[in-house]
C-alpha cells in the first residue's frame, strides 16, 4: 500500500507543518516529527495525498544539556 513508501526514517514535507520525519508508519497511522512543530500523528489515507518525499538528510538530534549544581562553598 502507499504506507510502504513512507518508511521509518524517511523525510517528508508537508504542506502547513513543514520537513519531518516519518517516526512510525502502519496501514492506518503515521507518526511524523517535525523540525520545527515537533511529533504529529496523522491518519495514513488522509494524509498521504498531502506528504512530498524530501530528498535531504535527516537533521542531527540535538542532545539535551543539564546544569551542573553548584556545591554550597564551605564556611
């Protein structure tokens, strides 16, 4: 079916949320993150008159930063 072409890890545009890319694809649902909206889950026939195959590499994932905590200064 069309959802075969829309495999895990493959970058889509789409019309209002932009580039993303396909998370989880099954005969009745999508799961696509966008860079800039974040994850979308869609139903598969209906937006798959909508999604363009991207031809461009996937973005690098960002890895999140923690603050180190500061020790108190000894008294």
């Amino acid at each position: 079916m069309a959802s075969n072409m829309y495999s895990q890890g493959a970058q889509v545009k789409h019309p209002k949320f932009g580039l993303g890319t396909v998370m989880f694809s099954s005969e009745e649902r999508i799961v696509i993150k966008f860079d800039d909206h974040g994850e979308k889950k869609f139903v598969t026939n209906m937006v798959i008159g909508v999604l363009e195959k991207s031809d461009r590499q996937p973005p690098a994932e960002k890895r999140g930063s923690r603050k180190r905590k500061v020790a108190p200064a000894a008294v």
